[in-house]
C-alpha cells in the first residue's frame, strides 16, 4: 500500500474546498432550472426528468468510467473532464426545449461519471485509511456550506437576474476548478499497472457481488435511494402548493437541511470512529433521514419543515459520510476506482429508479401524502437490511475474484 502523503490534509481541505466551490455552482443552476421549468409550465414528471438526467451517465459508464480512473491518475483526468463540464454548463443557460436542458445535464453528468470516482478512490492515497471517516465528515462540512449558501444566492439571484445568472455562475465554477489538480500534491501513477484483460471492465462490479461489506452497503444505498424518490420530486409541490410558501420559504428549507448536514458533518469530523462502529453508525443515519422525511409530510405549516429538515440533514450528513468511507477501506487498492464507480452507479440507479416512481405517484396522489409514504419505505428498508449490514461487518474482506471474462464482455452478476 502507499504511504499516505505527509502534507495529505491540506491536500484533502483544497479538494474538499474546490469541489464545494462546484457543488454551490450547480445548486444555483439546478435551483433556476426547477424553477424556469415549473414557470413554463413543466409538473412532476418535468421535474423528475430534470433531476434524474443526471443520474443516468453515473449508470449507464460506470464500468468504463472506474476502468479510466484506476489507469489515468487524477490529476490529469480531472482538468479536461471540468473544462468540457464547463463548456456544457454554459450552454445551459440558453433557454431551450426540455429535451435539450435534459441532454445537457447527461453529458454534465458524464463528468461526473468519471470525476466522482476519481477524487473518491485517490483519497486513501493521501490519507491513511483510518482518517477516511474524518476525511469523508470535513468533505459534508464543506459540502453543507454550499448547501446553505446555495438555495439562498439562487433564490436571491433569479428574483434580481433571472434565470440566466444561476447558470453562467455554475459554468464559472468548473472552468476556476479546472486548474485545482495542477498545484495539489496528487499521485503520479495510476493503480491499476500492466496491460489490460478482457473484462476487466467489470472487476469492480465483481468486487461489489464478493466483499461482504460493500455488497451489504450497496444494497442499501440503492434501496434507500428508491425509497426517497416521492419525497425528493414531491418537495417543491408540497411546499409551494400545499403549504402556501414562497420560493424563498423553499430556498431556506434547503439551507436548513444543509445546516444539518453542517452540524453533523462538523461534530463526526472530531469523532474517532472505528472501522467495526462505522456500520452502527450508517444504520443510525439511515433512521434518521427516515423520520425527517416523516415528520416532513405531517408538517401543517411551513415553519414545521425547518425541524423536520435539519434531523433529515443530520442523518444524511452521518451515513453519507461513514457509508463512502466504510467502502473506500474495504475496497482493494488497485481496483478502487472501479469499485467506488460500482457503487455510484448502484446508488444512482436507485435515485433514477425513485425519480421514475416519484413523478408517476407525485401526478396522481397529494404530494403529502407521498411524502408520507417516503418516510415510512425508508425507515422500513432501514430496518430490513440493518441486520445484513451489521452482520457483514463482521467478516474479512473477501477480494477472490477473476478479472478475466472467457467468453463474453458484460458482467454476469448473480441476483441478490
């Protein structure tokens, strides 16, 4: 294994720095384009639509993306894949049919594909592996302060610019990124070395099916994902149509959640937590968000939902953080690029199955009452796979796998 790197933690604050920046960028430009959606007419559908076209490239590239970021090192895949996002993001800000907008977030999302899993399979190389939890809680600390900074400059720059602004404002974010990488102390070498096999597009997805923990936590992630999908589309309906608020009542309930997440995130950053509590922990974030979603729909008054939504930010401040953490240490080095892109692709898939299934059900029931029954999946899924999740813990990691594919080049992976 590589020694972590001595000056690694600053390294770590400027990548978490850095990709922040990025997040705030596309919080306004996603915020502006919910709203110009919905302003031109657009209902759930619309909206689920929008959210989910980012998911789909995570998907649909995963095996090859994981294959790029274990055989290219970050620092020079990540300049060019934010310098094209850049290009896309600005084109954005056109208005344009909805299939357009839709076509640019996939291919924004193909940057992503490919960056996520890049800066998230280089980290154990910066730092040791046990810091990784602390590591993961300072990236949601950043992370929340572009989330409560987010909806807030959103809102206030559509009601003042319109909703052009927000968008050449994320643009801006990627292109300033771009030359991040250039002066960090990052890896010169890929991990993955010698030539490639057939199949070793699918090592990481392989990885997933044998380790015990990962494929525990993968389950979960995609099952937790679906279960969100009415509570995330059914949001701005209940808030603006049900409850009566205002855009910008909607803009700080998303600050409020994101403090949340900063306040959990800030207070986990300090915590030693041990890999064998790190699932314990996951699980108690999981219930978490699961009863923030609740008590969400049983709000009466729009003031009820700052509560509801700091606890569901709590929650989802703690599994996020532990959950990517938990993975990276069980993952095999030369393969972790693939395997934290297996990953996302299953939690994504979860989140656009859940975007599918929110704007059916969002359309023909109340937004209230699918929130309602978003809280309830959740915490039941929670409770169902809690015991799995534990239980894996328990085990050694298990890496015998054969990355080579005698007959056929797709994965060939066996039903849970």
């Amino acid at each position: 294994m590589r020694k972590a790197n001595p000056k690694g933690w600053n390294t770590i604050r400027i990548i978490g720095i850095s990709r922040a920046f990025s997040l705030l960028g596309d919080e306004l430009a996603i915020f502006a384009l919910l709203l110009r959606v919905k302003h031109d007419g657009g209902g759930a559908l619309s909206i689920a639509a929008i959210m989910a076209a980012g998911q789909l490239p995570l998907i649909l590239l995963s095996p090859w993306a994981g294959m790029i970021t274990d055989r290219v090192p970050v620092r020079r895949l990540a300049p060019i894949v934010t310098a094209i996002q850049a290009i896309f993001a600005a084109l954005l800000a056109f208005r344009s049919p909805l299939l357009v907008s839709v076509l640019l977030i996939c291919l924004i999302g193909v940057g992503q594909a490919l960056a996520g899993p890049a800066w998230s399979a280089t980290l154990p190389e910066i730092v040791d592996k046990e810091s990784l939890p602390r590591a993961m809680s300072l990236f949601q600390a950043l992370y929340a302060l572009a989330g409560i900074a987010g909806p807030a400059i959103a809102g206030l720059m559509v009601s003042k610019f319109g909703y052009v602004a927000p968008m050449i404002a994320d643009a801006a974010t990627f292109a300033l990124i771009t030359f991040v990488p250039i002066f960090l102390t990052l890896p010169f070498h890929a991990r993955a070395k010698g030539p490639r096999v057939r199949g070793d597009v699918w090592v990481g997805l392989q990885v997933v099916r044998n380790e015990p923990v990962i494929r525990a936590l993968t389950i979960l992630g995609f099952s937790l994902n679906v279960t969100v999908g009415m509570y995330s589309v059914g949001e701005l309906f209940f808030i603006l149509n049900n409850l009566h608020a205002t855009t910008f009542i909607y803009g700080l309930v998303g600050s409020t959640f994101a403090s949340g997440v900063l306040v959990a995130a800030v207070i986990n950053e300090r915590r030693e937590v041990s890999q064998e509590r790190l699932p314990a922990n996951i699980i108690a974030g999981a219930l978490m968000a699961g009863l923030g979603v609740l008590f969400t729909g049983f709000s009466w008054h729009w003031a009820l939902l700052f509560p509801t939504a700091a606890v569901a930010g709590i929650g989802v401040s703690t599994l996020n953080a532990f959950f990517f953490a938990l993975m990276l240490q069980r993952a095999p080095e030369e393969s972790r690029g693939r395997v934290s892109s297996a990953v996302q692709a299953a939690t994504s898939a979860g989140m656009l199955a859940s975007f599918a299934i929110g704007g059916v059900v969002v359309s023909l029931i109340d937004p209230r009452i699918a929130i309602i029954l978003s809280g309830i999946a959740c915490l039941a899924t929670t409770a169902a796979l809690a015991s799995t999740v534990l239980g894996a813990s328990k085990r050694n990691p298990i890496y015998e796998i054969e990355p080579v594919l005698p007959v056929i080049d797709f994965p060939v992976v066996e039903p849970e």
